[in-house]
C-alpha cells in the first residue's frame, strides 16, 4: 500500500466514510473507463456513501421495530382472503397515512392475515427510513406495568411510545386487561393522538372492546373516540389461514371450526 492510499483510508476512518473507503478505487477506475468527469466520479462516490448509510439506518430501524416476521404486502393471499378490501389495503402501501398521523385499524377472526398486513406496513415505513415498533397488546402492557413498578413510565413512554413515527400494537382482545392495564393502555392512545399513527389489530368488533378493559364503557369510549378520529378503519372476513390445509383434510378441532364459523 503506497502512502497516498495509505493517507486516503485514514481520512475516510476519521470522517466516518465507509462506503467511500470501501469504493473509491473501484469507482474511479470505472469512471476513467468510461471517460466520465470528475464531477461523475464525485457524484457517484457521495452516493455510494449515502446509499450505504441508508442501508445502515434501515437495519437499525427494522432491529428496533421488532417484527417477528418478515411480511410484504406482495405476499398476502388475496386469493384465499377474499373478504380483505384489496383497494383498500393498496392505498395505505402509500404511507399517506402516516405521514398525515392517522390510525389503521384492522379488525377480523383470527387467521385472516391482519398481522401479516401490519408487518408489510411497518416494514414499508422502516424502507422509508422512519421509525416504527411493532408490540403485541399483552407484551406492551407488561412492558408499561412493569415500566410503572419501577417508576420509570414517563421514560418508556417518551421513548418507546412516543418515540416511532408509526406504533403497532397487535392483537387487541385476545387477552383481557385489568383495570390498570386498560389505564395504561388508554394512556397509550391518548398520548398518541394527532402525534403519530397507530396501527392496532383486534379480533373483537368494537361493540365488544370494553370486554377487553375491564368493562369500563367510558374508558374505552374514551379510547375509541381518539383512535378512531382520523383513521382507516379495514374489516378483513373469512376463514384462518393457518387451519386452511387442516380444514380441506377435515382434521380441525370443533371448537376452532365453530369459532370460524361465528366468526365467519
């Protein structure tokens, strides 16, 4: 290695020029090759650099969001789901709502893919370079009761909740809370309203969500009044999933056959 380059490296480590580092050489012998100028050859490095520094941010972005599974929008079976709005659901791919801070509210039984379209929303904002977290219902209250214990709520809050430019919090309903937890929950809400987008899923229709905390009727009024100001409210019908080979081999439970067909 010959000083200059020697001198060049060093450089582009103090100022944190990685990709510059890794392509300068590279770049230049292809602009030379191609006779560009050196204002090409500049142009081509400083987006390499920016190019690399966005893959980094998105890595980042997507270990924070916590997905538990990598879903596309592509992905989604709208051929089994034929109760899912597809136009819908393609027209919030667009991230309009985030960007203007209103809710996404996905609502259907179990199986019908209302996760999967959450993740491929979340992950079509994380793309974007914006920060989003995904937290299933049960596990943020855990996360806020014990955040409480340790007097430390305004800290979670602040950082966990407010923090994302688009929260999602899954399966609302599958477990109920207590009086506390509802609390804490509609907290969650409040503090979110007309600040960033939400996007929740429930199983529950929401004649049915004060079931889910602890039978306060105001409280979780209170809570639908805000969520659901500026929101997009999608209703996803059909059959699981999940249980769709079971069912052609007709080895379903008969409670899962019945809760389907309630449902349904």
């Amino acid at each position: 290695m010959n000083l200059q380059i020697s001198r060049i490296e060093s450089a582009c480590e103090t100022l944190k020029l990685q990709a510059v580092s890794q392509e300068w050489s590279y770049l230049a012998k292809t602009a030379l090759n191609n006779e560009a100028s050196l204002a090409d050859y500049l142009e081509s490095l400083l987006n390499a650099e920016l190019e690399a520094r966005a893959e980094r941010t998105r890595v980042t972005l997507t270990k924070f969001a916590g997905f538990p599974m990598d879903k596309t929008f592509d992905d989604y079976d709208f051929k089994f789901a034929t109760g899912a709005p597809r136009k819908q659901l393609k027209e919030l791919t667009s991230l309009a709502f985030v960007e203007r801070k209103e809710n996404v509210v996905l609502l259907g039984p179990s199986g019908v893919g209302k996760s999967h379209l959450a993740v491929s929303l979340g992950q079509l904002t994380v793309q974007k370079g914006l920060k989003t977290r995904f937290i299933t219902a049960a596990d943020l209250m855990l996360q806020l009761s014990v955040a409480k214990k340790q007097d430390r709520l305004e800290s979670y809050l602040k950082r966990s909740v407010l923090g994302p430019k688009l929260l999602i919090i899954d399966e609302i309903g599958y477990l109920p809370f207590g009086r506390e937890e509802a609390n804490l929950f509609f907290n969650v809400i409040a503090k979110r309203y007309e600040q960033g987008s939400v996007v929740v899923t429930s199983n529950l229709p929401f004649s049915q969500w004060s079931n889910a905390f602890a039978d306060d009727t105001t409280l979780t009024a209170a809570l639908l009044d805000r969520l659901l100001h500026h929101s997009h409210i999608i209703q996803i019908s059909g059959e699981s999933y999940r249980l769709k080979g079971k069912r052609a081999l007709g080895t379903v439970p008969t409670v899962l056959q019945n809760e389907s067909e309630r449902q349904g």
